[in-house]
C-alpha cells in the first residue's frame, strides 16, 4: 500500500519496485559528479584549445602544451574535448556546442558510428591505476542512443567517407579507433618505480605485449562501416563489448605472473603509482573547477545503500520526466501506427532499456586493493553491460519481427530529430 501511494502512477503499472526512482536516482548520479567537469570541457572545446587534437594519434593523458612545462593535463578534460571535437563536427553541421548524447563528464560514448573510443585506455585506468570513472559512466545512456540514434545516415556517412587530398573536418572511424587508444601500458613508470630483477623484467614486458594485444583486439572490433539501424548499432556495442571482455581474459594470465614475482615492498610501491594518480586527479579536479558541493551531497545520499529513492518526491519526477522525455510511447505509437501487439512489444523494449539505469549504476566503487582485483571488476562491469546490451537486443528483435519497412525508417527518424 505505501509503494502504491509513494510511486507514481504511470511508473509503478511499468516497473513496479525494481526500477523507477531507484534506477533514475543512481543514473543521476553520474550527473551530479561531473556536472563541474562538463562545464570546463565545454569552455576548452569552444575556445578551441583542442581542435586539431581529435584527429591525430597522441597519448590522452598529456597535454602538448602542458607536456612542454613537464605538467600533465586532466584527462578527464582532454577527454572531454577530444570526443566532443570528433563527435560533433559530424552532427548538425557541427554548429551545435553539445549534443543530448553526451555523458556526465562531458565526452562521449558515442562519436559517429564508433562506440567506445577510448576503450582500451578505460581498461588501463580502471585496471593499472584504479579510475574506473569513465568506465562507470557507460549504460543507460549509451544503449538509448543506439536505440535512437542522434545522426542522420548522411552524417554517419561522413565518418565513414574515404580519406581525401583537402584535411577534412570530419575524422574517418578508422582515425579515432587508430587515435584514441594511445596510452599503453605504462611500462617505463612502473619499471622505474619498481625495480625489477631480470626476471620480472622478462615477465613485465610479457604483459606488456599482452597490453598491446588487446588494444589490438578491441581496435578491431572497430566499425568499417556506419551502423544503419538500431539494430546494427546494439550489435556494434555487443561486438565491442565482446571484444573487450576477451582483452581482459587475455591480461589476466600474463598479469597474475608478474604480479606473482613481485615482493611485498614491490607491491606496495605499484599501489602506490595508483594511488598517487588517483590523488593527482582529485588534486586536479578541485584546481580545474569550482565543486558544487550541494550536487555532491546529493550523489552520496543516492549512492547510500540505506537510501530509498522511492520516498523522495523530486527524483519521482525526475523519473516521470525522463520517461515522458525520452520515451513518448503514445506519441511513437500514433506517429508509426502501431497495433495493440507492436504497441506492447515497445512498452517491452521501453521497460527493458529502462531497468538498465539500475544494473548499471554510475555510483562510484571504491578501488579495489590490487590489480587483479580491478581487472575482475572491470570484466564484471563489462559482463553485466553485456548481458544488458544482449537484452536489449531481444526485446528490439521482437519490436521490429512484424514491422514494415516505412514504420522502421519512421522509426529510424526519430533519433535524428531530436538534435534538430
């Protein structure tokens, strides 16, 4: 009876007492906590400090014009700037200063017809120094906007165009899947602050090679074509997915081995390479932009695992709001012509899509104490993104079995159209 009377009405008949303002509430949290981060972004992207970054290889934790004053830059703000460069200057002509797909820290998951750019790097970050943020930041969002996909099929086309003469303003998939995952293994620091005897020399470049075969694993399963539907697109993020669960499989062995040969004060000098970034971040974060200390507030009440979203009124409507926003089922419905069956089998696909907000939380987790621990982490986030993803593409299947070919290009519209 209180579930009855505290959730709203339209979300209780959908999700009952596993989604709603639970799975909205820690959707926003990922909002919350780069909300600072997307402002400074924004400033570097229109003042153009990265302009030509996007589209040449470079490691994306350094500044060029820091690396010349011996400073790294944050890069969560290269991030930022280089995928917003790269995302939006096929969108709308490139006018537009942001697009609706964004994530919270202001890059996205989403440039042109590649998913999951800086994939590799992520790994490196979650696994080697424990920042698993931009890791945590992909779901939800990013399964939305392969369901409704914010280009035009002309301006995928452009990312896909063969390389010309003249610089082009558009960069192929093949430069940001060739671009974006630069960073490697950082072998030099780790050897440096380690010491290894020959033999742990031998195995540290052993992983190191393993490192490079997974960047090579999931560069493959870049795309060589646009994605023209839904449906191709939920298969991109599958097969990319996929890809990167098998370069965790591939590390593990090579990563056990040389952690293995490391004695106690070797293992706690490698922590300790983690633990100083992670501290250089934070150091950077607070230099970089003014924290909202309310928003942040907010984000570890929601994060509390006592907390129960369903009795705070303002995330009820924020949830009601998403949904009206995002899924107008009546309007989508009417606008395609759906019959009672096709109108349900969306209402599935709303519902499954939704759920995910939950089982891909933003919260953050602390780091785990090594890095085999973080790399197992890492994979069970990708499992679970996975098994996500894979029912997404079920309930999408089962919408479009009986639909014809007018109301799949009616319903391949609708995401373009959302940016116009």
């Amino acid at each position: 009876m209180i579930a009855a009377v505290l959730l709203p009405g339209k979300a209780e008949a959908q999700f009952g007492l596993r989604g709603g303002p639970l799975g909205v509430a820690r959707f926003a949290v990922g909002h919350m906590i780069g909300v600072s981060r997307l402002r400074h972004s924004r400033m570097a992207v229109r003042g153009g400090r990265y302009r030509s970054a996007a589209l040449r290889s470079q490691d994306p934790r350094q500044d060029p014009r820091g690396a010349e004053r011996g400073q790294q830059s944050n890069p969560y703000v290269l991030r930022a700037a280089l995928t917003a460069q790269a995302a939006l200057s096929g969108w709308q002509g490139g006018r537009r200063p942001q697009g609706w797909w964004r994530h919270p820290d202001g890059s996205y998951g989403w440039v042109g017809p590649v998913f999951w750019p800086f994939a590799h790097d992520d790994l490196t970050n979650a696994v080697v120094f424990g920042d698993a943020t931009s890791l945590s930041l992909y779901g939800y969002g990013d399964i939305y906007a392969a369901i409704f996909a914010p280009y035009a099929a002309t301006e995928l086309a452009a990312y896909t165009a063969p390389q010309g003469r003249r610089g082009r303003r558009v960069p192929t998939a093949e430069t940001l899947c060739e671009a974006s995952d630069t960073g490697g293994l950082p072998v030099d620091r780790i050897a440096a602050a380690l010491q290894p005897n020959e033999l742990q020399r031998v195995a540290l470049d052993e992983l190191a090679t393993a490192w490079t075969n997974a960047r090579d694993t999931i560069r493959a399963a870049c795309p060589a074509q646009a994605p023209a539907t839904a449906s191709e697109r939920l298969g991109l993020m599958q097969a990319r997915i996929e890809a990167m669960i098998k370069a965790t499989d591939a590390i593990a062995a090579p990563l056990s081995k040389f952690t293995g040969l490391l004695d106690d004060g070797q293992k706690a000098k490698l922590e300790a390479l983690s633990k100083d970034r992670r501290a250089a971040l934070a150091a950077m974060q607070r230099k970089d932009t003014s924290k909202d200390t309310s928003k942040d507030a907010q984000a570890s009440n929601a994060c509390d695992a006592n907390s129960d979203p369903r009795y705070d009124e303002k995330l009820q409507r924020q949830y009601e709001q998403l949904v009206q926003q995002q899924w107008p089922a009546g309007d989508i419905a009417t606008t395609l012509r759906l019959d009672e069956t096709a109108r349900a089998r969306f209402e599935v696909l709303q519902d499954t899509t939704l759920r995910t907000m939950q089982t891909l939380s933003a919260c953050p987790a602390e780091a785990a104490a090594t890095p085999q621990a973080r790399l197992s982490a890492a994979k069970a986030r990708l499992r679970t993104m996975l098994q996500a993803v894979n029912g997404v593409i079920d309930a999408l299947d089962d919408f479009e079995a009986d639909l014809s070919d007018e109301q799949k290009a009616g319903f391949e519209a609708i995401g373009p159209k959302r940016g116009a």
